[in-house]
C-alpha cells in the first residue's frame, strides 16, 4: 500500500499548545473513560484518547524539529519552552488515564482486544510514578541540566587556542602522537578541576534516585530504574549473567584487536589516548557531501528492497531529512517520528567524516521502523523498548556493507573493518558502564573516591590495556565523569550493547543469505513494539543475549570475518 501525504517538512503546521487548551479537552476525555462501563464504551474512549494524544504529541515533535533546526529563531524558542512546560501536565494526565485503566472492571475484556503487554505496561510506568516523588523528579532534571551544562560549557586550553570537548576529540585522535598526548593531558587537567564538582553532582543524583525509590517502597533503585525503562521482561539477574559472557567471551577478542592496532601502528608503550587513532593514514573519508551521499543512499535503500525503496523516497519527496551543519542548529543528530503525519524525520549535522554515512544508514534504520510500525492501530504498540529500537538502527549499518564503494571509493574495506572492529570493542566498555551502574546504587552511600576506585577496578578487568601514567585524574578512575548516559539514563547503556549482540546475529545471516535476512529484517520492522524485548526476539527469531553460551555463538563467527582484513594496508 504506498501512502502519500499532501504536504511536506515545511507546510507542517507549528501548533503552539495552550495549557488551558489542552488540559479542558483533557478532563473531558478522562471523565468519558471514568463513564465507561464496559470495554465495548472504553474501546472508543480509549480510541478518542489515542487521537488527541497522537496529534499533541505531533504538535511537540514539529516544534522540536523546527527549533533545534534554528536554535535561534525567537518564535521556535518560545515554542519549546511552552512543549517543556506542559509536558509534565500531560505525564500527569496519561498517569490517570492509566490509573482507571487498570483497575477497570472489564480490564479482562480489554486485555482480549489490546493484549496482555499493553496493560503490563501500564502497570510498569504506573510503579515507576506517584505523584509524591514530583518534587525530586524535578530536582533530578535540574542536576542532569546542571551536568550538561558544566560539560557542554567546557572551556580547554590547548595550543593557543579555547576548545570544547568535542572539538578537543579531533586532536585526541590525531596522528601525531605528542598531539594526542598533549591534547589527552589538556582533558586530564580540565577533569581535575571540575572532578569535585562533578562528582558531587552525581552523588545528589545518587541520593535523589535512592530517596525515590524508598519512597516507592524499593530496597534500593536498582528496580525502579529497570521499570522507568519500561523491562518487563528481565531484571538485573539476568543482566548480570549476560555481563559474565561479554567478560568471557569477548573481552579477549577485543584485546586481541587491541594489541594488533598497536603493532600496525608501531606502538610499544601505548597509552589509552593512543587507541583513539585506528589507522596511520587516518579514518575512511566518504566520497562527498550531503547530496551524494544522500544519492547514494537513495540507490542502496532502493536496491535492498520495495518497502524500503518506498520509504525512502517518501522521506526525499517531503523533506523529512535535514542533514548539513548550519550555524544556529543544535549540536548531534536523532530520528524522531511525526506521527499524525505517519512521517519519520531524521536530523543530523553532516560534517565530512564516516559518521556521516552512519547517520544515513543508522538513523536511517530507526525511520524505516518507525515508517514500518505507523500502520499498527494501537499507538504503543508502534515504538519497541529502547534495546529492541537500536537492533533496527544497528542491523541497518551492516545491510549496507555491499554498498560501502559506492559511498567510500577506495576507503570501504577500512570503513567496514573499523565499523566491526569498533562494534566488538564497545561492549567491554559498555558492560563496565553497566556494572559500575549496578555497585553505586547497591551502595548509595560510597564516597566519591570509593566510586573511582570501583570504575578503575572493573576497567582493570574489561579493558586492561587502558594506561593512564601521563594522565593522574583519569588514572584514578575518573573516567566515567565524562560518560553522560551515568548522569542522565541510568541503566540506559547496556542497552546499546544487547542491540549489538542482536544486529551481529543480521550480519552473520546476511552473508549466509542476504535475501532471506532482509525479510526478517523487514518483518522486525514491521512488527514495532508489540512485545516487551524477550519475547519479541523469540517472535522474531533472534537469539536471546540472555542465554548462557548466546553471545560466543554470535561472537565467533565474527573473528572469521575480521581475518579477512589485511590491516597492515590501511
Ligand atoms: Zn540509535
């Protein structure tokens, strides 16, 4: 079925929300379900309901866009600050509409039409939430602001000039060792400065989180965070055992890549700053900028398959993509879905580097999903958990191997190895922000010191070839100041690295039979968010990274491939 839409990017109507707009309306929809006797009559209610929350939700979506497009544009500025401050009202609202809900009289009935999982959860965002843990949700939104803040403003001196930590990454990198090491120390000095600020940061969020959780009735946050992310299907027991295989079977596969990126790079003392650099000659460079790209993307998307030729081209003919670096956007890049309009956007600030083409097949992955999943009648149902969403992301980076060439020339080969290189070695440090996760809100009480001294430990442990002796902060463990997701997404980042696991499996099966994964792909897609992440690998046919002995049959094949590099060459 092709869908057309009559307008495009630009046409989308700004909708600034009122609060007494909005919150009239509101009450009228809840006192209807209140109404309701029986699942026939909150059928409806619950469809009215589903309609006025997708289009607000629209309305919010094309005021993100449009500001953090241009930043500086006083009508979009406005215009989020108002979606900011009306969006804690509406939690509230869908809060009770979820609170009658599930103590209806025909819930049973309900679950007949809607499923099990669409109550489940229901129950998972309604234990996370009561309205006497609102004034220390706010704080913590305050100190996570105060974090970015503090990070974002980092003002690092190095060679005559004042950096941030993003433009300080480029020397970090660089090919010239003393370069690397003098902008690595810079970092180290910028840290020691900040490192009290930093960390009392952190341990007011520590407490806050620890306070909440009591005051919910958990031991400790451990739980609540698991069920703020909305697992309904595994807890920390089984996280635990998938962290003990990662630390078996692919910690020592990375420090094998380790120690031969060294050899090729001639380094006999590396420090950690040396692993930041892949390659003598430096990263793969694509062959052009937005538009080429942007052509060839058209042509790999249109060669893998009708449905994501389609999606594509609906993505070009209505601007739902925009991706050059412009002064006055916001700084990164994400997808977000429009979904009145059942339209996918995707922002990004292109800016000639390999990440460019990642952002076209990554981003790019999640759009095709979430254009995939607009058919699905019940709102819910079309955005999976946060580790199912990066499988589609993930998988797509490696459906688009074949078509490397067409957006490196001569760079492919590099781009693919750095690409699985990169893949393999992420998830020992992913696994080490997990776990350190796990120990600061099991012992909410330890010491700034006492945490550092854990980080260091666990990095000893998963990536012993970090050495740190001419940089004495990160030396003692203050590493993981820098890694935001800490501050901001508790627990969030494992996520990343289950998604890994579940993407190597489409690569593994991709050069078995490209076809025949492709369509499980596509049918991944299409089947959104209908189950909680465990069973819907089972649905889907992929392997459970929970599964003792799952992540070595996902991670041997894949040293295969990686011998079929000669890396000496690049
Ligand atoms: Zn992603």
């Amino acid at each position: 079925m092709k869908r057309d839409l009559e307008m495009n990017f630009e046409d989308f109507p700004l909708n600034v929300p009122s609060e007494k707009r909005i919150t009239n309306k509101l009450d009228v929809l809840l006192q209807d379900l209140v109404e309701c006797g029986s699942a026939l009559t909150a059928n409806l209610a619950i469809k009215h309901w589903n309609k006025y929350m997708t289009q607000i939700n629209t309305d919010a979506a094309v005021i993100y866009v449009r500001y953090s497009c241009d930043t500086r544009n006083p009508v979009y500025k406005r215009a989020q600050a108002r979606v900011d401050e009306i969006s804690p009202i509406i939690s509230n609202y869908s809060n009770k509409f979820a609170k009658i809900l599930v103590k209806a009289r025909y819930r049973k009935d309900l679950e007949k039409k809607y499923g099990k999982y669409y109550f489940q959860m229901m129950d998972a965002s309604l234990k996370a939430f009561d309205e006497k843990i609102i004034p220390e949700l706010i704080q913590e939104n305050k100190l996570v602001s105060e974090y970015d803040s503090l990070l974002g403003g980092a003002e690092i001196k190095f060679r005559g000039e004042v950096l941030n930590l993003s433009q300080l990454g480029k020397y970090l990198q660089d090919v010239d060792r003393e370069t690397r090491k003098e902008a690595a120390q810079a970092m180290d000095k910028w840290m020691s400065e900040h490192e009290e600020k930093l960390g009392q940061i952190y341990d007011d969020l520590v407490h806050l989180r620890d306070k909440m959780a009591k005051k919910l009735g958990y031991k400790n946050f451990v739980e609540l965070g698991y069920l703020r992310l909305g697992r309904t299907d595994y807890n920390a027991k089984d996280v635990k055992k998938y962290r003990e295989q990662i630390a078996e079977t692919v910690v020592p596969v990375a420090q094998k890549l380790y120690k031969k990126q060294m050899k090729d790079l001639g380094i006999k003392d590396p420090q950690y700053y040396d692993y930041n650099l892949k390659f003598k000659t430096g990263n793969p460079k694509p062959i052009g900028g937005v538009d080429k790209l942007v052509n060839v993307a058209h042509e790999m998307y249109s060669d893998l398959g009708s449905e994501s030729k389609e999606f594509f081209e609906f993505m070009m003919k209505h601007n739902l993509m925009d991706l050059d670096a412009r002064k006055g956007k916001a700084p990164g890049g994400y997808c977000t879905s429009l979904t009145a309009y059942n339209a996918p956007f995707i922002f990004s600030n292109f800016n000639g580097t390999d990440g460019d083409v990642n952002v076209l097949c990554h981003e790019g992955g999640h759009a095709l999903q979430a254009y995939l999943s607009f058919p699905i009648k019940i709102p819910e149902y079309q955005n999976p958990t946060l580790e199912a969403c990066e499988i589609h992301s993930m998988s797509m980076e490696f459906f688009a191997w074949p078509y490397m060439e067409k957006f490196f020339g001569k760079d492919a080969n590099k781009y693919r190895y750095l690409h699985l290189a990169d893949a393999i070695e992420f998830l020992p440090y992913g696994i080490t922000v997990d776990e350190f996760q796990h120990w600061v809100y099991e012992h909410p009480n330890a010491t700034h010191q006492e945490r550092c001294a854990y980080w260091r430990s666990l990095e000893e442990k998963y990536t012993p070839h970090k050495k740190y002796d001419d940089t004495p902060t990160l030396g003692h463990g203050a590493y993981w100041l820098r890694q935001s997701h800490i501050f901001a997404n508790p627990f969030y980042y494992i996520d990343y690295t289950l998604a890994q696991v579940c993407a190597f499996q489409f690569f593994i099966e991709m050069r078995k039979n490209h076809e025949k994964a492709w369509k499980k792909y596509i049918k991944l897609c299409k089947f959104g968010g209908q189950a909680p992440f465990v069973s819907l690998l089972e649905h889907n046919h992929l392997r459970n990274p929970f599964v003792d002995g799952n992540v070595a049959k996902v991670i041997h094949p894949l040293e295969k491939v990686l011998k079929e590099f000669d890396t000496s060459k690049f």
